[in-house]
C-alpha cells in the first residue's frame, strides 16, 4: 500500500465518510488548521523538555489527544462534546494557578523572549485560527458544540499564560509595547 492516493490532486478529498468535498471545505479547513495547532503543540512540548519546563509540558501533554477528540467531533457524525468540559475546567484551574505567579497585564506584551515562550505565542495565534475557523464553519454548517469554543478560546488563554511563564522562569523580561502618543 502506498500513502499517496493521487485521488486528491484535483482539489477534493474524503470527508471522513466516504463523501468528496473540495479541500477548500470549511469543515476540511477547520480540520486542517487543528491539524496545525496539534503539531505546533507538539513542536512546544518538544521545547519544554529542551528547556527543562516540566509543568509547562505536563499542562500540554493532554492537549493534543483533546485536539484529536475535537477534530472527531467536528467530523462527520454525531457532534458530541461533552467530553470536553473537564479538559475545560482544568486548563481553567491551570491558568489561575499560572496568573498567581505573574505581574498583572498593565501594557501589551510582544511575542517574544526565550525560545519555548515564542513556541508558545506561535502555538497560541495557531489556536485562535483554529478557532477562527470553527466559527466560521458553525457560521456556514451549523451550530458546533459549545464545548469546543469554549475549549479553544481557554487552550489560546492558557498557552499565552505558559508563554509569560516560560519568560518569567529563564529571567527574561517581558517586553511591553504601549502606543507612542
């Protein structure tokens, strides 16, 4: 068996249940863009072993099977998605424990500092296309569990929380940005 089937070298591909659809499909670009999301996870969990940032990667590990029950969820087939309202209530306990040992937010912060935290912020503007792209397939398919925005709008609050974490713990300064007047 070889991997290429050549089936979707004219723009299609399989649904999920044997029906073909343009890959420019919303659900098939929703798909995709939780597809990019669950590599770049896997590209920041990969940084937290480098980085020696054991709790980060803890708090990631279980992300990328949650991105694969999303992804089921959004296929063909019944929706589901109450299996996402603990991962939910334990990314929320995640990100208050985190704000607890952060300076409050006065100022824009940019996107940068140590490697993990630019990981991080990358993982995170991924996060909120994916969920971009999940509203604007409930905008054109119908309604999505609510469960799944919820999810994406808190994992997006959570690797920007990780992300000045990950600073905080190599001593790298946050740098602000504040409008010049």
């Amino acid at each position: 068996m070889t991997l290429y089937t050549k089936s979707g070298d004219g723009g299609d591909t399989d649904r999920g249940d044997g029906q073909r659809v343009r890959k420019s499909d919303r659900r098939i670009v929703a798909l995709g863009e939780l597809d990019e999301l669950n590599a770049h996870i896997g590209l920041c969990l990969a940084a937290c072993s480098a980085a020696g940032h054991g709790q980060a990667g803890e708090m990631l590990h279980p992300v990328q099977g949650d991105l694969c029950e999303i992804a089921a969820i959004l296929g063909p087939g019944p929706a589901g998605g109450a299996a996402l309202d603990s991962p939910v209530a334990r990314m929320e306990r995640q990100i208050d424990a985190a704000c607890k040992e952060l300076p409050p937010l006065e100022h824009l912060i940019l996107p940068e500092g140590c490697e993990l935290a630019c990981c991080l912020h990358v993982a995170r503007t991924v996060c909120r296309r994916a969920e971009r792209a999940v509203v604007a397939l409930a905008d054109a398919a119908g309604p999505v569990p609510p469960a799944v925005l919820r999810y994406l709008n808190r994992l997006g609050d959570l690797l920007f929380v990780l992300a000045r974490l990950a600073n905080r713990h190599t001593g790298v300064d946050e740098q602000t940005w504040v409008r010049p007047k």
